[in-house]
C-alpha cells in the first residue's frame, strides 16, 4: 500500500464533495420547493427509511468487503455509529407518520447522532487512512456519505419548522 500515488489520497476527497455537492443541487430543484407545502412527514419517513439502511457501515467490519489492514479506530465506530442511527431512524418512523408528540424529539436525536456519527467517520477515515483498506467499501463513502449528508440538512430545516 506504501506505492500508491500521493493523487490517490486525494481522490476519496474530491469524491465525496463532489457528490455532496450534486445531491444539494438535486434538493434544491426537488425537496426545498416542497417543504412549505407539504407535512414534515411526507419528506421524512423517505429519509428516515433511507437512514434506516445505514447497517451497511456494519461492511467496515467484513473482511471479504475491506482490505487486509482496515483500521479498526475508524471501522468500529463506524460501523456501530451507523448501526445506530439506523435503529433509531427506524423506530421514529411510526411515531412520525402518527404524528406522535415523541416524534419531533426522537427525530432530533436521530438527526445530530447521525450527523455527528458522518462527521466522525469522515475525519477518522481521513486520519487513519482507512480509504486505502476499503475495498468494495468504498462506495460507502464516495455515494452513500454524500446522499446521507444532504438529508441530514434537509431534516434539520424540517425539524426547524413548525410542526402540525
């Protein structure tokens, strides 16, 4: 691993901005315009659904996804940060689509645990050059991190509206 190009390092980077940048633009022309519109609910059971898949972080853990060599400071966290926000992703769906007075709280939890979890994993990664022993992982952060990112934004704008 030692005679990878310095470009390398570079490329995870320009990835992920990249592709945070792209699904900002794809909620901008097609979330935003329905936030006034709509119930809260109806944009976020989508996202909490999509979060409750996020039990693929648990890849960083198998060694037929990674590399020899994956470093255990960014995998576990990792993958058991993303373990939990996707339980509780999933537990606040019916308490949303019943309009539950919990609902709002536990969508708060759900949305600076998972944020902060991204956040996390994307400077461990970086500090333990964990994208060098991602194999088959490396979608994860090059699409999945991204599209994940967004939504947290979005879902805070919602959770900074009045809800009905």
């Amino acid at each position: 691993m030692t005679d990878v190009p310095p470009v390398i390092d570079r490329i995870l980077p320009l990835i992920l901005v990249a592709n945070t940048v792209i699904f900002y633009v794809a909620a901008r022309l097609y979330l935003f315009p329905l936030i006034s519109r709509v119930r809260p609910r109806q944009i976020l059971v989508p996202i909490l659904l999509l979060h409750s898949m996020r039990n693929l972080g648990m890849m960083f853990l198998d060694r037929g996804a990674t590399y020899p060599g994956m470093p255990a400071e960014f995998a576990h966290p990792a993958a058991f940060g993303d373990l939990a926000t996707a339980i509780i992703a999933f537990v606040a769906i019916p308490f949303v689509l019943r309009g539950s007075g919990w609902a709002k709280p536990i969508v708060w939890i759900f949305n600076i645990w998972g944020t902060v979890d991204l956040v996390t994993a994307v400077i461990t990664a970086t500090i333990h050059a964990a994208p060098f022993a991602m194999g088959a992982t490396y979608w994860i952060p090059a699409f999945w991190v991204p599209l994940l990112l967004v939504t947290h934004y979005v879902t805070f704008i919602l959770l900074l509206r009045r809800w009905e």
